[in-house]
C-alpha cells in the first residue's frame, strides 16, 4: 500500500509546504493538507478552477492529486480554546472542527491512519520587530504558532501514525546563528523547534517508532518570507556566500523531505538537516 501524508501549511503553491506535497505525491504517497482557516476559501477556489494546474505537475507528466483539503489553525488545540471573537469571525465562520484535535479526528474517521506529518509553518505577528522591541504577546504568539503547533500536531497524530512513519518540519538558522531582521521571537521559535525535535525524537520513537526531524531550510520567496520583508536580501547573500552558488529550489526542500520520511533514511531521526546550498557551514561572508 502506497503511503499517506497529512501536510499542514499549504495555501498556495509557492511555499516549501507545496513542495513537499509534490515531491511526497512523485514517490506515490496520497496527499492530505491541512489549510490556515483563513487562507482556505483562496486555496480551495483556486484549486477548483485550475490556477495551480501549471504547478501541479509531477515529473511523469501526471498532476498531483490532493485527496482532502482540511480547515486547520495550528494555534488552538480543542474546540474550548478557540476565543469567542475567533468563532465569530467570518473568516472562520464558513469552516468547522478546524482545531488541531479536532483536524487528527476527522483524519482518522476519514482514513484510519497516516505515515507522515509534515509541519510547514509559521507565524510571527511581530517578526519585522527586533528581539528588544517584541512584546511578550508578540513572542508568545511567535511561539504558539511557529514551535508548540509541532508538539500539538505530533501529540494529537501520533496514536494515527503507523509504525515505522516520520515526521518533519521546516527550521530556519536564525535559530543558532544572529540573522538580523528575523525577530518578533521568531528565531527563538525555531530555537525551540530544532530542541523539540530531538525531544520528540526520543518520545515518539520509542513510544510510537516514529521518527522525527527537521530541514533547516535556505531562503525562498514564498508568501510567509515576504512578509518578513528581508527575503530578497538573504537570497542574494546566499547566492554570493554559499558553496553552491545557484538559488534553491522549492523542489530541493521537497526532495530532501520526501527522503526523511522515507525508509532510505530509517536510521535518522532527532536531527536538523540542512538544505541551504551549504551556507550553514560558511564562517564568513565573502
Ligand atoms: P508559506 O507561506 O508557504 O507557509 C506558511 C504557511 O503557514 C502558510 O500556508 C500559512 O497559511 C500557514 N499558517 C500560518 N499560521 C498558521 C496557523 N496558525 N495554523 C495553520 N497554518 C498556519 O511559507 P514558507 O516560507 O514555505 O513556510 C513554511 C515553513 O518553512 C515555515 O516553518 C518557515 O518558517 C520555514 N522556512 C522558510 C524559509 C523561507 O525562506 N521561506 C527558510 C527556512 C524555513
């Protein structure tokens, strides 16, 4: 039986989550994603009248299929969490049982189980501020959205995952490195991201046999780095600093994470895996 993915963070077809789901869809797995509330009526319309079509092909010519689209927002956890202004939102109104439990219920009512988790997301309403300037809420939330989203996700998905599954998410290296114009908490966020990964590494693998990583990405234009505002900057330091001087790829992410999820990597699991075109491993720029 071919493999099942849950990929949560994909809202349109720029971003590292969509990627994934094409590299994961070439190696036969069948598509689930979970969709930000309020990103969800764009995408699905979208979708529906062929907009990604161009994008949706995989390298045998055929187009990707995504099997269900679910509503999600990562940041609440069960249906009594969700604040009264959020239910009232019209932006969530349309959408129902789009919180993290109840998204993994649905999963399961639907297909029984998944192999593989992908967490490709983020959020900091504060990220274009410095550390200095951030307020508590601010990094909180940066926190909320961006770190304990994993640990709710792999919490609520692991008793669905089978033996032997993955999971992975996406980290940035402002997390051990200073990468001014990363703030808000945001590198703080994938601090605690890249420790939680060898913290869930243990639990769910000895729990569960579940292996857990994440891919320390370079930069990409997608939507979520052009909000930061700094993305065409660190692309062209990249591009002038790395051993591999060409652009990365949406599809190089993809490929590394269809591999970490597979059984070619069986033994890796606890570790931050960087697909950056070696920039990481530069001590100056030059
Ligand atoms: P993206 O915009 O394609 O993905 C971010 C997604 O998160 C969006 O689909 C957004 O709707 C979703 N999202 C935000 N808050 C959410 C919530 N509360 N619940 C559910 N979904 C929510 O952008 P990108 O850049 O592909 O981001 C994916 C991951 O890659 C993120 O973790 C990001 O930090 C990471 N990354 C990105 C880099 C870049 O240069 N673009 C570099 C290194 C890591």
């Amino acid at each position: 039986r071919g493999k099942r993915a849950f990929i949560a963070g994909v809202a349109d077809d720029n971003g590292y989550g969509w990627a994934i789901a094409k590299s994961l869809a070439a190696a036969g797995a069948e598509i689930l994603v979970g969709t930000w509330v309020p990103a969800l009526n764009i995408f699905e319309t979208s979708l529906r009248r062929g907009k990604f079509d161009e994008s949706r092909k995989l390298p045998n010519g055929s187009l990707m299929q995504i099997t269900k689209v679910y509503p999600l927002d990562a940041v609440y956890d069960r249906p009594e969490d969700v604040p009264e202004d959020i239910k009232k939102n019209k932006r969530y109104a349309g959408s129902s049982k789009w919180t993290v439990q109840e998204v993994a219920e649905s999963v399961k009512q639907d297909f029984g189980s998944i192999d593989i988790l992908v967490h490709s997301l983020a959020n900091g309403p504060e990220v274009s501020k410095p550390l200095l300037e951030t307020s508590r809420n601010g990094y909180l939330a940066a926190i909320s959205a961006s770190s304990y989203s994993f640990v709710s996700l792999l919490k609520h998905f692991v008793p669905i995952m089978n033996p032997g599954g993955a999971s992975i998410s996406l980290t940035y290296i402002a997390s051990e490195r200073i990468i001014p114009g990363y703030g808000g908490g945001m590198s703080s966020a994938k601090a605690a991201l890249e420790s939680d990964t060898q913290v869930l590494a243990f639990e769910a693998g000895r729990k569960y046999k579940i292996r857990v990583n994440t891919i320390s990405a370079g930069p990409l234009g997608s939507r979520a780095a052009k909000a930061i505002g700094f993305i065409d900057k660190m692309i062209e330091y990249s591009f002038a600093n790395a051993p591999i001087q060409k652009e990365l790829s949406a599809d190089e992410v993809g490929n590394a994470a269809a591999f970490l999820v597979s059984p070619l990597s069986s033994a890796i699991t606890g570790a931050v895996v960087y697909v950056d075109n070696g920039l990481n491993a530069m001590g100056v720029g030059i």
